[in-house]
C-alpha cells in the first residue's frame, strides 16, 4: 500500500513543558527498546503550543524519527490577532502537521467548514500537513445520516481544491460520540465512514487521489482495538487523545504491525 500508516497523539490541553519533556523521552525510549520501525509507521505528536519548543528540542538532540505538529493555527500571517498563531511561527519550529477542524474546536470556537478549510489551505501553502478532522454528533448518528454529514463537512472545506493538494493532506474522522467517552466505534462503524470518506475522494478528485490521501479513525482508539481498526482497508492511522499520554500505551498502538 502506498499509504504509511500515522499514529496521530492530540494532547489536547493536557502537560506543561516539563511534563512534554517527559512523556517524548519515554515514547522515544519505548520505540526504540522495541525497534520501531518509522517506515512502517510514522509517529506524530501533537502539543499545545507552550510545549513545542521543548519537544523541537528533544527531537533534534536526540535525532529522534518522532514528528510533532500544533493543534490549532491562526489563518492570518501576522499582526493585530492577540492569542493567535500563525503557520511561520510553527514551520520554525519545526512543525510539519497541524490540526483544523477538531469537534471541540468546532463546538467551543464556533469553527465553520469554511474557517477549517482557510487554515488547512494556509497550512498546506506553509509546507505543513493539514490534519482535517471531521465527525458527527450522536444524533446525527442515531439518525442514520453520519455519512452524509461527514461528506458534507470535508466537501465544504475542500471546495475548490486541486486533486494535487488534497492528495496532500490527512483526513481524520472522529464521530463526537466516541471521543473520551471510552465508546469507541466498531472497526466496522469507523471502516464505513472512512470508506465513503475515500469514495468520496475519489469521486471529486479522483481515483488517484482517493488512493494516496491518509484517512485517520480517531475516538478512544487505544491498545486494545488498534490492530482491529488497522486491519480496515480504508483506515490509515489513528488520532489518538487519552492513550497519546502515557509513553506505553501511545508506543504500543504505534506497534500495531508488529
Ligand atoms: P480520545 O482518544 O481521548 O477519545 O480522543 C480522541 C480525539 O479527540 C483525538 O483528537
């Protein structure tokens, strides 16, 4: 397969710098105790921004193969945007992904398709790999219509989008309802919707496209369903919240192959 796997840890607003300095030393020993081999799976974490400049600096004492990206990034390059980021401050960094569109900043920051589709374009024109998250709500689920609504969200923040530029990002669907309630989707479930996700893909932009792009299952994915929810022809890597903060469980599921 032309996709390599990504192991995706969110740490959402969790660990000071101390703490990051910690965890990316322990993830790094695991990996390494266990010979991981980062071609067969990429590793990726994922801070707030306080703390990545001390795992930039560990990466590259170290020469460790972990990447690190933000969660969030400002859609403008500079000036009067008190509290915000913008993608040049990153890629100085040394970040190479970034997030957009998470249900939680979708829900607490009021973010629009439109608005996660301006910081993914932003992200990808700064050399980075936009992590487009999208997912459906409970009652969208109960009320059968979560592909559809999962569609709809990726087609509206990549409208206009050359095939070439989608083919470069990631896409990861997390349904709300899974994620940090324990209650993950079936393999089944998530191979349904990242399935369509492809189809989807490949529809709009193209079989070769469709082919290359990553699609991420994200939602209490944790050691013991990793290896189910791989296992899905259509499931590239996860993007993990929970089990991204403790050095084992994180390096474990980054294993899955082994
Ligand atoms: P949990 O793995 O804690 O359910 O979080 C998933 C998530 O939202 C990752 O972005």
């Amino acid at each position: 397969m032309s996709r390599t796997p990504l192991m995706a840890g969110n740490w959402k607003m969790n660990l000071d710098h101390l703490e990051a300095n910690h965890l990316v030393q322990g993830l790094a020993m695991e990996l390494r105790d266990h010979n991981h081999d980062y071609s067969r799976c990429e590793v990726l974490v994922i801070p707030p921004f306080t703390d990545i400049r001390t795992v930039q600096t560990i990466v590259d004492a170290d020469e460790l193969g972990i990447k690190y990206g933000a969660q969030d990034v400002s859609i403008h390059d500079n000036g009067a945007y008190t509290g915000e980021i913008s993608t040049s401050m990153l890629t100085k960094l040394g970040c190479t992904y970034v997030v957009m569109g998470h249900s939680e900043r979708r829900e607490y920051h009021n973010e629009s398709d439109e608005l996660v589709g301006a910081k993914a374009r932003k992200v990808l024109d700064a050399g980075m790999t936009p992590i487009l998250c999208c997912g459906e709500a409970l009652e969208v689920r109960k009320a059968g219509t979560h592909v559809e609504f999962v569609l709809s969200q990726i087609r509206a923040a990549l409208a206009g989008w050359s095939a070439q530029d989608v083919a470069q990002i990631v896409i990861a669907y997390e349904p709300i309802w899974a994620i940090g309630t324990g209650e993950t989707a079936t393999a089944e479930d998530a191979q349904e919707v990242c399935g369509a996700i492809r189809s989807a893909l490949a529809q709009d932009f193209g079989a070769e496209t469709a082919e290359v792009t990553r699609v991420l299952y994200g939602g209490s994915a944790k050691p013991d369903n990793i290896k189910e929810l791989m296992a899905q022809p259509d499931i590239d890597g996860a993007l993990i919240g929970g089990a991204s903060l403790k050095a084992d469980s994180f390096a474990e599921m980054a294993r899955f192959y082994a």
